[in-house]
C-alpha cells in the first residue's frame, strides 16, 4: 500500500479509534510492545494485533507451533 504522510496520518487516527486494533512497536532489541496509539509511523517495522482475535502467540523455531502465549503485550 503506498501513503505519503498525510495519508498516514489519517489511516492512524482511524486505526487507533478502533478498540480493537493495536499496534505491535520495537521496544528494544528482540522486544515488542503493544500500543493502542501511534503519533506518526516510526521508522521500523509495525505490526499490527486484532485484539479480539485473542492472545499473541509467542513464535517458536516454526511459526505453526507456538512455544506459548504472550502473557501481556501491553508490557513489552
């Protein structure tokens, strides 16, 4: 999907009025945290979480099989 930043800016303010969505930030090396709201896209990779889908699954060596849930991504 191509956005310049004004796009962006109005796609985030939709996104985070949602309850259900959050984003998935970096929040340090070979950590994430979730976040409700995003000012401007940072520059990293941002994931995004539909929260009603229900707990993130923290990835093993193959995606398939999960090693166990993340206990509270709001945490990082």
């Amino acid at each position: 999907m191509y956005v310049n930043e004004k796009d962006a800016r109005v796609l985030l303010t939709w996104l985070a009025e949602s309850a259900q969505v959050a984003f998935l930030l970096p929040d340090g090396i070979g950590r994430w945290k979730a976040v409700h709201e995003l000012n401007e896209l940072p520059n990293a990779p941002v994931e995004m979480w539909h929260i009603p889908s229900g707990p993130l699954p923290l990835l093993g060596k193959e995606r398939h099989n999960p090693v166990q849930e993340i206990a509270s991504p709001w945490n990082g």
